[in-house]
C-alpha cells in the first residue's frame, strides 16, 4: 500500500507541471504596433490612439524625404518612424529614430507609384510595405523578411487576427497572409472579374482622386469584434463606387466571403471607411457631402447626417462614439455623436478649416491653412472644439498628409511635400 502511495505521488509530480504546460508560441504571432502602426492608426481606420495626447507640445525636429508623401508616417511600438515616400532617386521607404532627432536607421527604394498606401508596423517593428506587383516586409534592417507578388498595388495592410495580415490591392485581389513567412492562408478573392494579372500598374494615377479607374482606392476597415472587413469598390462600368463587406473567418484555413454590397450612400464613398468600436457600425463620407453610418451586418443604413462640404479625409471614431468629420479644402471642424439610430451633431466651428482628418488622444489634433499660405497644426478640446494650441510648421509646403501620435505622445505632423515635423510633450 506504501509503495503505491508513493508511485501515485510520483506520478503526480511528474504529470501535474506537464498538465498545466501549453504552447507558448503565440507570443511571436504578429500584431500591430502600439504606436500609429499605419495610416489611420489601426485596424478600424478610427485615427484614435488610447495614450494621454498633450495638449501643450514643442516642435524637436524637421527634416524632408527629399520627396513626395500622400500617406501619414507609422510609427512603431519603439521609435521608429516609416515614411512611404515618393522620390526621383535614391531611396523611397524611409525608417527614422524619433527619439533621435530622426536620425535616419535604414532606407530602401521601392518601385514608383504606390505612395498613397503606408507603411505597417508590427510589435517587433517589422514592417510590411507594397509596391506595384509585389507585397513585402522587412525586418528592423533593410533585408527583407519575405517578398511574394500580387495582381495589382497593395492598399495599406491591416492585421486579422495575430499572425494573419490582410492585404488588398487597388485592382481588388485580396487575400490572407501568413505575416512571419509570407506565404498565402486560405485562397484568394477577387472583386473585380477579368482583370490582367500581368499589369499591376493599371489605373494607380486614379487612387489618389478615387477615380474610377481604380478599383479600390482606399485603406479596407477590420474589425476583429465582428470579423466584418468593409471595402470601397468601384467596379468596371458601374455609375459610381459602393461599399462592401466580408466576412473573415480564422482557424487552421482562415476564408474571406463577400457577405453584402450597399449603394446607399449618396453618390457612393470617398476616402477610407471607418468602423466603430464594437464593429457594428461602418462610417463613410458620400460624394453627396454627407456622413453615413451603416450596419455591418448587411449594408443597410442607420443613419446620415449632411455637412455641407465634401470631406475628401475620412472622419475619425472614439470608441465613446464620438466621430470627427473629415476634412480638405472647405471643410469645417465638426463634431457628430451616433446615439444609436441618428448622429447628433455636437458642435461645428466655422473659423477652422481641418485640411486632414483629425487624430484623436483625449485631445483633437489636425491641420489647417496659416497666414500666408503656410500650414499649422492646431491642438483642440474634443468638448466644444476650441483651439488648445496652434503651432506653424516651418516652411510647410503641399497639403497635409495627416497626423500620426506615438505610444510615448509625441506627434508626427507630413506634408504632400515629404516634409515631416516632430514635436514632443512640453
């Protein structure tokens, strides 16, 4: 009898720390940066960061990409910064050290023409970058990690669940990416029918202006919440672009189904579409210069709200539901609360005109036109909307390309012109 207490005991020390063992793998499963990991911030397109924005800020440097920008620069979970620049020589993509007066640790070209995409980081600041014909990512070097083509130019890239990397391309391929080896999960889907696999450069000039030669002109939205990707497709021969959500669905052979197709919006979507917090609300601004918010279930509309000016931007989303309408040329500064089934607008400010969408952090920052056609950026409370701060950026030239906010606070203002400005808490 005392031998087999004593077996039994063995046994249970032996067993009892293998029971409780399991995988620990998961923590090398790629996720986005705690930063702005890409334009718009993450995922959901909501240009919302969760740190404590600064109200009162000092600008630490400046410098340019000896080039074009026309996507706001990611900003990793350490300090560096990534700009997708377009340049006439040398290099494009671009990784600086904000925390060292930018101070330039890699760059790299890229082939021309896909500069309206940004770069992606991931919590170990790899990034993951398109071009024409070709999906991408780097490790914190200039090597690269993995290279794999694709039909078209990859819009910026978002994560699905860990390890998984959504890409779509302007010419409506879209497909799931395992993101440490660069290879394809699952099969892909195409949204656009007969489109020619061997020119990938087909339509990029219309991108910018969400023209209808291209396809799928902005960032797709996701939300891991409801599993909902939401897209923008103008499809060959139709009168204007719609909106369009998929389902993904994870596991060992993770899919995408086109789940439902909506022309309800006003003259059809501009700019990126934006997801709430919960996912189960999708915001667009329509070419018929209102704001419209969705189901995500089926495409039906909840609600729209007019603003009396074309938001070429797309707004920005808390996750309280507060949204911030987009902004460009025209645009006022306006506050919408979604109570549900209508959007409320909170206040409007007509003496300031947002020229970019505004990133949100407890505060509000933006762009708007300076005396003398030059550029500022604008600290203000997202309460009533009055001006915190102003802040010129030197010799700023172009348009702004939009806001990024650190992990660590600081802000990363770029202009059309490739210049991009830092400032730090005061």
């Amino acid at each position: 009898m005392l031998r087999r207490i004593i077996v039994l005991a063995a046994t249970a020390l032996i067993a009892g720390p293998l029971a409780g063992c399991g995988t620990t793998d998961s923590w090398v499963d790629a996720r986005a940066a705690t930063g702005w990991s890409a334009q718009y911030a993450d995922a959901a397109n909501s240009s919302y960061s969760p740190v404590n924005g600064a109200d009162a800020l000092r600008l630490e440097w400046a410098r340019s990409v000896k080039g074009t920008l026309a996507a706001q620069v990611a900003l990793g979970s350490g300090d560096y910064l990534a700009a997708n620049g377009q340049t006439g020589t040398g290099c494009s993509l671009m990784v600086w050290e904000t925390d060292n007066h930018a101070r330039q640790r890699w760059c790299t070209r890229l082939y021309q023409g896909g500069g309206f995409a940004s770069p992606l980081f991931d919590g170990f600041d790899n990034l993951y970058i398109g071009q024409p014909g070709l999906v991408q990512s780097f490790p914190t070097t200039q090597w690269f990690r993995w290279r794999r083509p694709v039909i078209g130019m990859p819009m910026t890239m978002r994560f699905l669940s860990p390890g998984h990397l959504l890409v779509v391309t302007h010419l409506g391929q879209v497909l799931i990416f395992d993101a440490h080896r660069g290879t394809v999960d699952g099969t892909s889907l195409d949204l656009v029918a007969g489109v020619d696999p061997k020119d990938s450069e087909r339509g990029l000039d219309d991108c910018r202006l969400g023209a209808r030669g291209c396809p799928v002109a902005a960032a797709p939205a996701f939300s891991d919440a409801t599993g909902i990707v939401v897209v923008t497709l103008w499809e060959p021969g139709a009168d204007a672009p719609k909106v369009v959500g998929l389902r993904y669905r994870s596991g060992d052979t993770p899919s995408l189904t086109r789940e439902w197709t909506s022309d309800a919006v006003g003259g059809g979507p501009l700019a990126s579409p934006v997801l709430s917090a919960d996912g189960a609300t999708v915001y667009v601004n329509g070419r018929d210069k209102k704001l419209w918010a969705l189901n995500t279930a089926d495409g039906s509309v909840k609600w729209s709200v007019p603003l009396d000016y074309l938001a070429q931007t797309p707004p920005s989303v808390s996750p309280t539901g507060l949204i911030l309408a987009g902004g460009g040329p025209g645009a006022r500064l306006t506050a919408v609360r979604d109570t549900g089934d209508q959007g409320e607008k909170l206040w409007s400010r007509d003496d300031t005109n947002p020229l970019s969408s505004s990133s949100l952090a407890g505060v509000g920052y933006t762009v708007v036109a300076d005396a003398d056609n030059g550029l500022a950026l604008i600290v203000f409370d997202l309460g009533d909307g009055h001006t915190l701060n102003r802040y010129r950026l030197p010799n700023a030239t172009g348009w702004p390309v939009g806001v990024s906010i650190g992990h660590d606070r600081r802000v990363i203002a770029a202009t059309s012109d490739g210049q991009v400005y830092g400032f730090v808490p005061a």
